[in-house]
C-alpha cells in the first residue's frame, strides 16, 4: 500500500456536492454512488429523499472516499469489499481512541 501524505487545510463549514466529490476522489460514479448509498460514505443531509447525487458531502466524506480509492488500487477490492474495509477502518480508529482513554486513566492511578 502506497502511504500519501498531504497536508489540507479545509474550511470548516466547506460542502462538496456530489460531483465535487467525485471529482476529488478518484473513484467512479459507480463505485461512489454505490458506497454513498451503502452507509459506507455518509452525506450530510439526514433526509431520506436526497439521492446521493443531490446531497451536500464534508471533508471526512473526501477522506473516506480518498481511502477508498486508494484500497481500491491498491489491493484490487470491489465496492463490497471497500465499504467492509472502510466500516473495519472506522471500527478500529473508535477502539484505539477507547484504548488511549482507558491508558490515560490507568496512569493516573
């Protein structure tokens, strides 16, 4: 896997529209629809009679989208595959930030 380290600095109200996104991205209009619809890339708007083409998207929805596109090359994964690997990623950042607040508690004692 290729680590690509940029730096951004991304206002914090900024909103990308759907073909922002895909643009940004690197993905296909396919494979972007299908991980948006999926839960696997979530939009901003709550309303469930927004398509994924119509909504308004924020920069963790770029990051996710950019992670995908690099699993994607990288490991030659399908978009079931990138959604399931995306959800794992999330799923592990939430543990290791759970156990970095449990070792500072434990420190304290």
């Amino acid at each position: 896997m290729r680590i690509e380290i940029t730096e951004l600095n991304w206002p914090e109200r900024q909103e990308l529209s759907f073909s922002e996104l895909l643009e940004l991205s690197g993905l296909t209009q396919a494979e972007l629809n299908e991980l948006v619809s999926g839960g696997a890339i979530a939009a901003l708007d709550t309303d469930a009679a927004a398509s994924a083409f119509t909504s308004r998207y924020n920069a963790l929805a770029l990051l996710r989208a950019r992670t995908a596109r690099r699993l994607r090359d990288d490991f030659d994964l399908n978009t079931s595959g990138l959604a399931l690997a995306l959800t794992l990623l999330e799923r592990i950042e939430q543990l290791e930030q759970q156990a970095g607040a449990l070792r500072a508690r434990l420190t304290r004692w």
